[in-house]
C-alpha cells in the first residue's frame, strides 16, 4: 500500500515538474502544498489539518487552469466558478465514494462535523488570502516582490500557519 501511495505521489510530482509554465500560483507553491497534503495523509495527521492543504492545492489547480485556459484564448462566462466547481465536486466526490468524508449534503446540515471538509473550506480561504495579499503588496512595491521566493512564501504561510493552530487544537 505505502509503494503504491508512494509512486503515486512521484507520477504527481512528475506532472507538476513537466507542466508547462502558468502564471496564476508559482510552480513551487503548489508542489509544496501537493507534497505536504502527501506526507500529512501518509504519516497519519489529523484530517483537519490535511483538508487545509487539499482546500489549498485545488484553489491552486483552479488558478493554474483558469490561466492556462486564457492563455488558449479559451473563455466563457462563469470560468472561474465552472473550474473550481468542477474540481471542488470531483475531489469531494471522490473522497465520499471513498468513505473518507460524509456526505457533503448532509455535511452543512450537520454543523459542521466532517473535519477533513472543514479543513478543504478553511484551507481553499487561507490559500486565497495569502495570494490576493502577495498580488496586493507587488502591486504596492511597483510591481516588484519584496524578497526572493515571495510568490511561494505568502500563499503558503497561511496554512502553515493554520496546520500550526490545528495540531495544537486536535492534540
């Protein structure tokens, strides 16, 4: 299970490696987030703290699309709804046919009680705030980051961060 868990995640790495270049979320941000959402599931951490990082890669992987899309000069109302939509029911999806998460229907209407969908919401939020505020700063130092690896370091800090928080609170 843990050879065929493991070349799993080397084809994703690969994929991410060989992915023609967008300009949406760097490269490296999301291959940090794919390998810790990984290693998380692999060394057993708790599913709240794993469902920031999946919440994370898949805002990632819709910005990343969207951007790749418009370089095509493919364009339609609703692209960006359409895209995360898209991912969002697919990844979630996948994981209740898989039993890993309950039923995403009843999941609103049970308070809130399915960590790793908690984790997905609050980790898609903490990845959208750390990139709108690095764009928001480049923006304010002339269109210039303000250290090297800034594009990395802003979108990730959030769920570092929160995965910090999240132990500490399901310890």
């Amino acid at each position: 299970m843990k050879n065929k868990a493991l070349l799993s995640f080397a084809a994703a790495i690969a994929g991410l490696l060989s992915a023609a270049p967008a300009q949406a979320v760097c490269p490296l941000c999301t291959l940090a987030v794919g390998a810790g959402l990984g290693f998380s599931r692999w060394l057993g951490i708790d599913d709240s703290m794993s469902g920031l990082w999946i919440g994370g890669l898949l805002l990632s992987l819709t910005m990343w699309t969207i951007n790749w899309l418009s370089g095509k000069n493919i364009r339609f109302r609703f692209m960006g709804a359409i895209v995360g939509g898209l991912y969002y029911i697919l990844t979630i999806g996948s994981l209740f046919f898989a039993s890993i998460v309950s039923n995403p229907i009843a999941f609103i209407c049970s308070c809130f009680k399915d960590k790793l969908l908690i984790g997905i919401i609050v980790g898609t939020a903490a990845f959208y705030f750390g990139a709108t505020l690095y764009e928001y700063l480049k923006k304010k130092n002339n269109g210039h980051a303000h250290f090297p690896f800034e594009k990395v370091a802003m979108p990730i800090a959030p769920l570092v961060i929160l995965s910090t928080i999240f132990y500490f609170l399901t310890k």
